[in-house]
C-alpha cells in the first residue's frame, strides 16, 4: 500500500551519510521543504570523508586521505555553502630506484631517475621512443606501455598495481590506470583542476553544517534493515552496495578494501611530501602527513600507512568485465524497485571522486525536483552522463517512483 506523504513520518529515507546521501538530504530538506531521515551503519555522519583529532589534537582523515578537486563550478559552489576553503594543491613523491621522484611521471621524474638534462621537447621524444605500440588498449598494462613503455612501467605502476589490486595490470581495465596522467613538463601537481582546496576546518565540520536542518533527523550505528519496516517513510534513496540490497541475488560484486595503520610522532614534520608512494617495497602503498593536506600548525605529526586487503569495507570496485555483468544485473533489478532512487559509490558500482558524488547527487536531486510538481508516477527514469573539462557532472541513475508499505512504531530514538 503506498504511503501518502502526509501521513508517512519522513518523506524520505536516505541511507548513508556520506556525500551521496547528505547532499541529496539538504536538498530535500532546505529546497522541497522534505522531512528526511538519514541513516548510517558507522558511528559517524561523513562516510569515508570523515575526519577527527586524534589524542594528540592533530586533524586526520581516518579511511586515509581525501583530497578535494573538481573542474565544476556548481559542485564547488554548492559546498562553499557550508565551509570556507584552504588552497591546496596535491603533490606526491614515488620511492622508485632509491630515489623519491614526482609522480605523476614528468620531465623531472625523468631527468632525475636516469641523471638525464632533458627538455620538455627531448622528454617527450624519450616516451615516443620507449612506448610499444598496442594495437587496441583493452588493460591497465596496454595504457602504461603504449605512454611510456615497459622499463617505466615496472618501475611506477605493475607491483604498485599487483598490491593494490590483488591481480595484474593486464587483467583489469584500462579505466584504473588511465586516472594518471604523464607529462612532459615540470608540473609536479597531482591534480589539475580548476579548483582545488580542502574545508579549512575538516570535512566533517562540512558535513555538520549540511546537515544542519530542522527537516533531517539523523540516526546512526544503525542498519537500514533495522528501521526500513518500522519508520513509515515515503520513498527511499540508497547509497549502499546494490548487492546488498538485493540480498546478493546473482552474488556479491568484488571489492578491494584497505586496513589503514595511524602514527603520531613526536616531531613537526615527518614525510618530504604530503604523500609517498612505495610501488615496489612494503606491503603498504602509500604513506600520507595530514599536516600537509590540513594546515594545521602542530608540534606532533600524523601519518597513515595504507594495506590493501581483499576482505573489509568496499572501498574500490573491481573493473573487470565480468564484474559489469554482474553489476549490470543488479541495476535492470534497481531500474524495477518502486520507491527507491539508487546513487553514489557503493549503490552504482563506480569509482567517482567526490566531486563526482556531489554532482551525480544533485542531478538526482534535479530530477526529483522535476517530477515533484507531477503526480503520475514515473517508472524507470534515466540521467544521462555530462562531462565538464573531465569532471562528470552527472551520472547514471537508477530510478523508479512508487509507493511502499513503512508502518509501525519506531523504537529508536531521533537526534
């Protein structure tokens, strides 16, 4: 039976608070004037965002580092709602050879690894002259090779890859390694993005202010499975693992997660950057200060070193084929749920940035702006994918609107 919005307790439950499910939240909450209920299995709002001072005072992001860059006005211009911005440029040395080199590969990559002079033209005539011709780039390896040949390649990315994948360059698609560019000047910037900064009082203080409105209750430690049959609400959006949803109907979609190991040290500055790679020693990946990404003037220091581990929380969707097909199961499924809006990471199967989330959630909050004022109710909508300067400024959505059955007593309480 469907639930009428005036008599169900929420209009909406969001489940997830992390950006997919906070930026819908605050648009239905502040635009529509919706009554939300916003859920969480974690003890915290943020998701994967969320950052904390540690005992020793010092500001870290706990699931390892996150760092803010976009080429879309309207995603920065929507956050800058709820934080001011500290300019912060990204920048990342790779332990290759024992030496600490820039990555991505550029022209000083290049002139310090092999004690070479070159120039941005002789550089570039370098990888023309290392790359192997590939006659159709299908993998990870087929990227790298046909840029920059195979010596490059096992000295940046195939054992950099193998730990962080748990499988070969050449068994995963060319989408995982295509994210890092090679250049041929001296620009040493990770990203290079229109806009590019970190909140200056933390992502989660971003977060706070979002959420900060007297139509959104928030709950967390709490499971969705848990409130989904006893808070009547009117329509759900959901940015868990669509597996999961589907109680793992055709099997769970493969997931790499990663065990993060924090450090405080006793000393002001610890790393030479704000993050060093280590493609070929350790079991880790990475090493990251947060002091670098945060500003923040301390007398002790905090790094994280990252584990992949093939077992945990879904952090990286695994891009195989046979993976999509899967995936592409789930999403005919969540094309047909009446009353759910699927969106984010976990509920798309996609690696996005987090500009990306922002962006796929207020494209989903648009549509539902649309089809509000009509009360024909709408089967299977679609949005399409726009690219703005390499930034996606929408994303696929599965979306179905109907009623559902939510009714009985909550026996949680609402803060």
């Amino acid at each position: 039976m469907y639930i009428k919005k005036d008599t169900a307790m929420f209009d909406y439950l969001v489940v997830g608070a992390g950006f997919a499910g906070s930026v819908i939240a605050e648009r239905l909450a502040s635009q529509l004037n919706k009554k939300v209920l916003i859920i969480d299995k974690r003890p915290h709002i943020a998701g994967n965002a969320f950052d904390h001072y540690n005992e020793a005072g010092v500001l870290v992001h706990k699931y390892g580092p996150h760092i803010f860059h976009t080429n879309s006005k309207d995603v920065f211009d929507y956050l800058s709602r709820f934080t001011e911005w500290r300019p912060y440029e990204h920048r990342v040395l790779a332990s290759v050879d024992g030496q600490l080199v820039p990555m991505p590969i550029n022209l000083d990559t290049i002139n310090k690894l092999y004690s070479l002079n070159l120039t941005s033209f002789e550089v570039d005539n370098f990888f023309k002259s290392v790359a192997e011709d590939v006659s159709e780039v299908k993998t990870s390896e087929d990227v790298v090779v046909s840029k920059v040949g195979r010596e490059l390649y096992e000295k940046f990315f195939r054992n950099y890859t193998r730990k962080q994948w748990g499988m070969d360059p050449s068994e995963l698609d060319k989408s995982v390694t295509s994210r890092v560019p090679v250049r041929t000047n001296r620009d040493d910037r990770y990203f290079t993005d229109t806009y590019q900064a970190m909140p200056l009082h933390g992502y989660t203080s971003m977060f706070e202010k979002m959420l900060d409105h007297p139509n959104i209750k928030i709950m967390l430690n709490t499971d969705y499975h848990e409130v989904q049959d006893i808070i009547p609400y009117g329509e759900m959006i959901f940015t868990g693992p669509v597996d999961e949803f589907f109680d793992y109907k055709y099997g769970k979609l493969p997931y790499r997660s990663l065990e993060f190991k924090h450090q405080t040290l006793e000393e002001e500055k610890h790393l030479p950057a704000a993050v060093v790679n280590y493609p070929n020693e350790h079991a880790y990946t990475r090493v990251t200060e947060f002091k670098y990404l945060t500003g923040q003037q301390h007398h002790k220091t905090s790094i994280v070193y990252e584990y992949p581990m093939a077992e945990g929380d879904p952090y990286y969707p695994v891009p195989k084929p046979e993976n999509a097909l899967i995936y592409n199961k789930y999403k005919k499924l969540a094309e047909q749920t009446p009353g759910v809006y699927f969106a984010g990471r976990l509920a798309t199967y996609k690696y996005y940035n987090m500009d990306q989330v922002v962006a796929q959630a207020l494209t989903l909050f648009k549509r539902i702006k649309e089809t509000a004022v009509d009360p024909v109710l709408v089967d299977c909508q679609k949005v399409g994918i726009a690219e703005n300067n390499g930034t996606l400024v929408g994303a696929t959505l599965s979306i179905s609107k109907n009623g559902s059955d939510k009714s009985a007593k909550s026996k949680f309480k609402l803060y």
